[in-house]
C-alpha cells in the first residue's frame, strides 16, 4: 500500500524550509537584504547595516488567532512583513491582510507619535501569480482607481510570483538581481546541483545559499518521509521488505517511504540515496508496484 499526497510545486518554498535560510546565521541577514535591496530599490548597505531580525508577533491579544507573521525585520524607518505563501485562499489572504494593519496600528499608541509612524511593507514571496498578468513583482499601494494618486504612502505591499521564474532562461536570470536571487526556490531538489555548478559556479555567496538549502531541504526530507525515529528505522529489516514487499494495509515501513518519495517525483537516484539502497534495488520496489 502506497501514500500520495498532493504534490508541492516548488518544495524550497514551504515555510520550514525559506523560514530558516532567511534567518540562517551564516546567509540569512545577507541574503534577506539583498532581496529587500532590489524589490524596494534601496542601497544594500544601508539595509543590512541597520535591518535586524524582531518578533514575529504582531499582537499581544489571545483573542487573535495566527498572530505570527513568517519573517519579521525592521529599521529605524520601515517594518518588513515577509510571508512565504505556497497554498490559495480567503482565509490566507484576510490573515495576510490582518498582520499589515495591525502592524500599523500597533504603532499608533498617541495622535501626538502619528507623525512618527514607521511605513509597513509587506513582501509576499509565493508560488502563483496572483493577478494573473504574467508578472514578476507587483507593487500594491492605496490608491485612487480614477486617477491613480496613492492615498497613504504609510503601508506598501509586493507580490512576487516565483512562477514566472520558472519560464526565463538562464540568461534573463543573470539579468535581473531579483530572479537571480530567488531562483532556487523554483527548482526541485535534483536541480540544485546543477544550478550550483553553472548559474551560480562563480558567485561564493549564493553557492553558500544553495549549500544552506541542500541541507535544508535533506533535513525537512527525511521528516517527511520517516516518521519513525531513528532506531525504529535501523530496526527495519531491509531485505525482507525489498525481496517480499508489505502486506497491503501496513504503513511506515521503507517500502512505503520508497513509493511516497517516486510518488512526489524524486528522481530514483535521489532515493537511493536517502534510503540507503541501491537504485536497482529502488527499482525493483517501484516496477513490482507498477505491475500490480
């Protein structure tokens, strides 16, 4: 018996993964400002000298459900909301909308401080183009529709659609600081490789960046597909469960995690890999299951 799940179009992008290079020790400050620099064309230096990392809570209300945003930066003039969105739909989006406004407000204590008021932007790095006009960066304001004055320059959103990435060359990603910075997380966990030896084969910085995200993503991997601790894995009686298979209905077993695994595209090779197992071997698991 196999397990499938619904697929995740870029796995880089899903919040256990982007949340920690964004705040790696190592990358994390350097990386994060250099992606703030090009989407509010601002000098970098300037950024990552004075942008920290703060709380992600934005309310001090038990009442408020999902009060922490994913990313949470400021300096002496902006607040920076960034979210990593891998999934659709109202209740996100009234959530997404929910922690700019509050964090407006949470700053408004006096009329007399309203001068004082830090602008909040709000980043959404995501795997969709929301607006469907095939864009990269859509820049939200407040504005009037007649004439298109904004109307509070005080709050400012970006919506970066990672998916248009997926359709430029090599070359248009070179061009462009944003993409180039971004890019991985368009790409699967076999194609990392790749682009560390010819995107990026002569910037050390963003080789840093995919080496942080290999771990990463080798670490969230071996989560997801084992859900048994170590010893009990260690336990599994491999030959057993590659020469006889399971009996249908059993579930946690290597049998199982090779199928889940084929079943989410990861190459043959890549399994092996993680199992321990030769990819003959992972083959013969996968055509006994196809046969059947």
């Amino acid at each position: 018996m196999t397990i499938t799940k619904e697929k995740q179009k870029y796995p880089l992008l899903i919040d256990t993964v982007a949340k920690k290079i964004f705040k790696n020790k190592n990358i994390g400050k350097e990386y994060t400002s250099r992606i703030i620099s090009y989407i509010l064309k601002e000098d970098y230096n300037i950024i990552y000298n004075n942008i920290k990392l703060i709380s992600e809570e934005i309310s001090f209300s038990s009442k408020l459900i999902n009060s922490k945003t994913d990313i949470m930066l400021e300096d002496n003039s902006i607040l920076v909301d960034v979210e990593i969105n891998y999934f659709n739909g109202p209740t996100r989006s009234i959530q997404m909308d929910s922690y700019v406004y509050q964090l407006f407000l949470n700053q408004i204590t006096s009329y007399k401080k309203y001068s004082n008021i830090k602008k909040v932007i709000q980043i959404i790095i995501e795997d969709n183009d929301y607006f469907h006009k095939n864009d990269f960066v859509y820049n939200i304001a407040f504005m009037d529709k007649k004439h298109h004055l904004e109307e509070n320059d005080n709050i400012e959103r970006f919506r970066i659609n990672l998916d248009y990435l997926s359709k430029l060359s090599y070359n248009n990603i070179r061009n462009d600081g944003l993409a180039y910075l971004l890019y991985p997380f368009v790409c699967g966990y076999d194609k990392l490789d790749i682009i560390y030896d010819d995107l990026y084969k002569d910037d050390e910085f963003m080789r840093k960046v995919i080496d942080e995200a290999k771990r990463i993503t080798k670490d969230n991997t071996m989560k997801l597909y084992f859900p048994l601790t170590d010893e009990e894995v260690k336990k599994m009686d491999e030959e057993y469960f590659i020469k006889q298979g399971i009996e249908k209905g059993t579930l946690n077993t290597k049998y199982d995690i090779v199928m889940n695994m084929y079943n989410d595209n990861m190459p043959i090779k890549t399994i092996a890999k993680y199992l321990n197992l030769s990819t003959s071997e992972v083959e013969k698991i996968i055509n006994n299951e196809e046969k059947k």
